[in-house]
C-alpha cells in the first residue's frame, strides 16, 4: 500500500507572535518553527497503516527549504522517504491543494493522510481541496479509523453525537486529536533518517485566489473589576451575567 501524508511547517503554538511592519504577515524573527501537531497525529496514523498491512510511507511539504528539519523529523518517526517542494511565497489553500495534488497524481498512493487544519491559520480547507482534485473519497477530522484491503471505515464527533462512514480507497482522511498517540523519533531513527531519501523540487503554485489584507493582534481583555465581597456581591454579578455576559 502506498500511503502519503501531506504536513507542514508551522509556528510553534507558544511563540510571541508580532506583526511584519507590512501589516500582512508575522515577524517571524525569534519564532520557532514546528511540525504542525495535527499532522503528527497524520504520520502516527500513517505507520500504524504501514505496520498492519505493509507499503511505503512518503510526507510531503510545499514550503522553504527551512522544512526539510520537518521531513526529517517524520523520517526518524518511522517514513520511508520524503519530498520538498520548494516554494518562498505564501500561497493560499486552493494554491496549495493544487501543487500537492498535482504531484500526488505522480506518485499514484492508496491513502492520504494530513492534519485536520492547521495552526497557523487553521483554515482547515488542504485536505478536502486535495481529494476533490484527485477524485478521492475524503473523511475529515477523523478520530477513529479501520482500513480494510479497499475500503475504510472512520469515525468523527459530530455537534450532538459521533459519525460513522464508510468510503473506498483511495481516500484523503484528515486526523484529528485523539486517532492515536504520536511516537517520539528514538537515536536509532534519527540516524536512519539522515540516510533516508529526500528529494527536492521547485514548485510553482497558481496565482491567490484569496490575499490576506490586513493582520491585527486580538484585542486586549478588559481589566478585571471587583463587584463586591461575600454575599453583598451576588446581586451584582447575577446582573451582569445577565445584562452584560448574557449568559444566563
């Protein structure tokens, strides 16, 4: 079974992140850059697959070549080989499903897998885009998943309850916390990773079809006031939950 799993470079969740003087982007200056964690679940699910029922696992990433550490790291996790496809703008969702895609058609594999979003702008929109363009069968934000010899069968919560589906292969599922437990590259893996192929390829994504306009911080919370002590307070802040919060 051949299986690819499409990941990517991100900021790391804990960074101090500050707005490029152009009012568009992040000072990435000081920033750490990660693996996005929604695609560990991703390469984790990818290995088990792997395991139970043989092929190769491939990652792929369109971005700078910063992201080869990344590749790396999925490598040490357990991937057999790993493609880079170069690229120093900042394409968008659509712009990117269609380089991925693109040479996803290359590489013919039975399964995709990749984060359900992510974190730096968690649009959420890669993956499904990327199944459409093959013509695949797509699960999202999947959190239990059995894959039979041509068939898959993944479970997502849904607003209420949880949802089961059943597709054929191939098929794009994007994981969510909670598919599996993610496994910490060990020496022996680390070392073979630096053996491992990774291959490297200009890409030349197709024009925005969306441009980001303006960035700003969130705004400050408000300072928080002291309404009263004991039971003198109570009336007071029933009101503003009321009025205020309304949340009751």
């Amino acid at each position: 079974m051949e299986i690819l799993v499409l990941v990517k470079r991100v900021p790391a969740t804990d960074s101090q992140i500050k707005i490029a003087a152009d009012g568009k982007s992040y000072d990435a200056q000081g920033v750490e850059f990660v693996l996005n964690p929604y695609d560990e679940f991703a390469v984790e699910e990818a290995l088990k697959t792997k395991e139970a029922r043989g092929g190769t696992v491939t990652v792929m990433t369109l971005g700078t070549s910063a992201a080869q550490k990344d590749l790396r790291t999925c490598l040490a996790m357990g991937a057999d080989k790993a493609i880079l496809l170069t690229c120093e703008d900042h394409p968008d969702s659509a712009a990117v499903a269609s380089v991925l895609a693109e040479k996803s058609k290359e590489l013919a594999p039975d399964l995709i897998f990749c984060g359900k979003q992510a974190v730096d702008d968690d649009a959420g929109q890669v993956g499904p885009r990327v199944a459409t363009l093959l013509g695949f069968a797509c699960a999202t934000d999947v959190n239990s998943l059995e894959i039979g010899d041509d068939t898959f069968a993944a479970t997502r919560d849904i607003e209420g309850g949880r949802e089961t589906i059943e597709g054929k292969l191939p098929a794009v599922i994007t994981c969510q916390k909670g598919l599996n437990e993610p496994r910490y590259p060990n020496l022996k893996g680390i070392m073979a990773a630096k053996k491992k192929p990774l291959d490297e390829a200009a890409a030349t994504p197709p024009d925005n079809k969306v441009e980001v306009v303006a960035l700003e911080p969130p705004a400050e919370r408000p300072a928080p006031s002291i309404l009263g002590e004991g039971a003198a307070a109570v009336t007071t802040l029933i009101d503003k939950l009321q009025n205020e919060a309304k949340v009751l």
